[in-house]
C-alpha cells in the first residue's frame, strides 16, 4: 500500500491561532490520507453550528476511502458531484461527537423556539446526521430525506469530521447532553452513532419478533443488528464470518446469535444449519446482508424462506454477475429491502431511547465492537492498517490529542 504524504512540520500549533489538526484525501488515485495540522478551522454560516470534536470513529466507508486506488465504487461517488471538474481534496470523516462551540445567527433564531431541553446553545454535547439533504425534492418532501437523489455526505462530498472542528446545518445537528454531559451517552459511544443508526434501520425495517434471522457478515454493524435482534424478539439467530472469528462470534454469543458460522471454506455449514433448523419452512424468514461479499449476496437468497424477507445494507465493491433473479427472488416471492444511512430523523429518535432508557445492557454490548484506546489523527496510518488487516473492527479517534 502506498505510504500517505504528512505534513513537514510535526509540531501540532494550537487552536488559537485558527488552525486545526484535519485528515485529508488528496487523490483517489492513490491509498492514504494526508495528516495536516495546520488547516483553517470551518467558518461557521448562518444557519450552522461549529462542533468542537472530542471524538470520531473510523467506518467501513473511510477505509474504503483510506484504499480508494482498488476501489472503483468510492472514487466514482466522490467524484459524483464534480460534474467533470478535477477533484478537490475532501476532509474525511462523517461519525463524531463533540461540544457546540459557535451557533449561527440564523440558527439561533430558529433554536430559539424549540424546547428548552432541545434548544442548541454553545457548550451543548452534540452529534449530528451527516447526510445533507436538498429539502425540495419529492423523496424530501414525502418524509425520505435518507434517499434524497441529491444527498451530499460530510466527509463523503463535503468536508468532515476527521479534523478538531466541524460545522452542520443546524437540523443535522442531535443533541446528546444539555450543558455538556456525557453522562449517559459517552463519548466512546457518541462517536460512532451513525453506524449504531444503520444497524437499528436495517432491523426496524425487518420487524424480527418471533422470527427467524440469518446476519451475514459480523463486523461492527452485524454485531450491533445481531444485539438488536435478540432485544427486539428474534426467536432463532444465524452469523456468518470470515475473519477473526474467536473474537467476533465470542461476542456474537454474548449478544444472543444461536449459530455462529465459519464461512472461510464456502456456505454449505450454514446451509445444513438452516436446513436442520428450519424445519417448518424452506428457509430462514428474514436475512439481513451486512457485509458487501458476492459471496454473500447468493447466500442470502439461498437460505431465505419463500415469501422471506431480504434487506441489503452491505455493499458490493463490484457489480454482481450471475445473480439468478428467477430462482432467488421471483419464483419465491421474496421481498428485498435496500437500506441506505437513517430515516431522518425517525431513526436518530428511536436509537437515542434505546440508549437512554438502557434496561438490556445494549450500551455497554455495542461499546465492545469498538477499540477502547483512541487514537491521535497523527497516528492514523497505524490506525487505518489494523482495520485493513482485520486486526480491529472499529476504532475512535481523539481529535485534541497533541
């Protein structure tokens, strides 16, 4: 992999002088970002709000990013709003917690009228969507903000989160703790609250109580679906993995999955389970794809029950060839969901009370997919190999470290 450019000077200046520590991606071309410690810190407009970042968390996205150069996909959907034009080096980045440091003049007026225990106001504790819709569409307008087919993403499209400073529109940002607390949703947790949301769309859209589950695909967002599941009221739960399987499928096992199933050498275990298990239909009633693999994408169609249900969050780096649309989907009456980001702001609600009404322990299960050691945007070479190398499924950076 190529080695990313730092910037010379390694000296981290403070904050006073309007600068800030950021990652960049400077060319999709190649792999890497570049660490700056010297770049302009956001302005804030009118109706935005600035962000002091305590912390942000690492995705399957920026490491998609962090690889662009064998990634076709990601180098066409940053590259989607240039219409031609050369690329423009984005500050990477879209999952973060932090503190209100500024409030827009036109987003003041607008917060004013809210409730006060919603009323944004300089030292609040924040996270924020970062999925910016038009707000004129059709998908806009009838409550599908998520699918706006001119959705921009900070830190995708525009500049994000992997910096000490960030500004959001003032109805991206989600207030976590008036005054600053951090008390009941950390920042451990605060930081990768986007991700958590996918996991919780993607099964809210299954309705899993009394049904049957296969997740393929135990990173982080499996997992999280896999806790989700189990408090939601699945009754049978299947988790297919093909990496650092000792760890994965011990906390599968402790967030509730019944089988635990080693992909390395092909599906036919996971077909036998089913089989085995499933003995009043032809399959499994509902399959959540979380991973992206072909391999996968097949799997999920094999073992779903006639009339199932199949919703894809994982995506494919590649287009699928040879997929059997006859025999998989149509001549089973199976339905398929696509899953894109969250519900705005449906989800951001239904996510926030799991969390602050926790009667199952989910905030403290979801926490273990996550590094407990933060690291300095500095470090992020280091960072970004053990999640390349499967050694770590998500980690969180401290921005402020120097």
């Amino acid at each position: 992999m190529a080695s990313a450019v730092v910037n010379k000077s390694d000296k981290t200046r403070s904050n006073t002088d309007g600068t800030m520590q950021c990652l960049i991606k400077e060319d999709l071309d190649k792999n890497g970002l570049t660490y700056v410690n010297d770049h302009a810190q956001p302005q804030t407009n009118l109706d935005e709000v600035k962000i002091k970042v305590l912390a942000t968390a690492v995705c399957g996205t920026d490491k998609s990013i962090y690889t662009s150069s064998t990634n076709d996909g990601i180098r066409t959907e940053m590259q989607r709003y240039l219409q031609d034009q050369p690329y423009k080096p984005i500050l990477v980045g879209h999952e973060f917690c932090g503190i209100v440091q500024e409030v827009g003049e036109g987003a003041r007026a607008a917060s004013a009228s809210a409730p006060e225990h919603l009323r944004l106001e300089v030292g609040d504790y924040v996270t924020a969507e970062m999925h910016l819709a038009c707000g004129h569409c059709h998908l806009c307008r009838t409550g599908n903000e998520h699918i706006c087919t001119s959705v921009k993403v900070k830190g995708v499209h525009l500049d994000g989160c992997f910096a000490q400073y960030v500004t959001v529109p003032y109805k991206n940002a989600i207030m976590l703790g008036k005054g600053g607390d951090t008390k009941i949703i950390p920042p451990k947790i605060g930081a990768f609250l986007d991700a958590f949301g996918n996991a919780v769309h993607t099964v809210s859209e299954a309705d899993v109580r009394g049904k049957s589950v296969a997740i393929l695909g135990a990173g982080p967002l499996g997992l999280m679906a896999a806790a989700l599941c189990r408090d939601f009221g699945a009754s049978r739960i299947y988790l297919t993995e093909a990496a650092d399987l000792d760890r994965r499928f011990t906390l599968a096992k402790e967030f509730g999955v019944n089988h635990c199933i080693d992909v390395n050498n092909g599906s036919n275990e996971l077909y036998r389970a089913v089989e085995l298990n499933e003995t009043g239909a032809n399959g499994v009633d509902v399959v959540l794809e979380m991973s992206g693999s072909p391999m996968a994408y097949n799997d999920a169609f094999k073992i779903v029950r006639n009339g199932g249900l199949v919703i894809l969050l994982g995506i494919a780096r590649k287009p699928l060839n040879g997929f059997d649309i006859a025999n998989g989907v149509i001549w089973k009456g199976v339905t398929v969901k696509g899953i894109f980001g969250r519900r705005m702001f449906d989800t951001w609600e239904t996510m926030l009370r799991l969390l602050k009404n926790d009667n199952t322990g989910l905030k403290e299960r979801i926490s273990k997919v996550v590094m407990d050691t933060p690291f300095k945007l500095a470090d992020y070479q280091k960072a970004f190999e053990l999640l390349v190398s499967g050694k770590e499924m998500k980690l969180v950076f401290d921005p402020q470290a120097q």
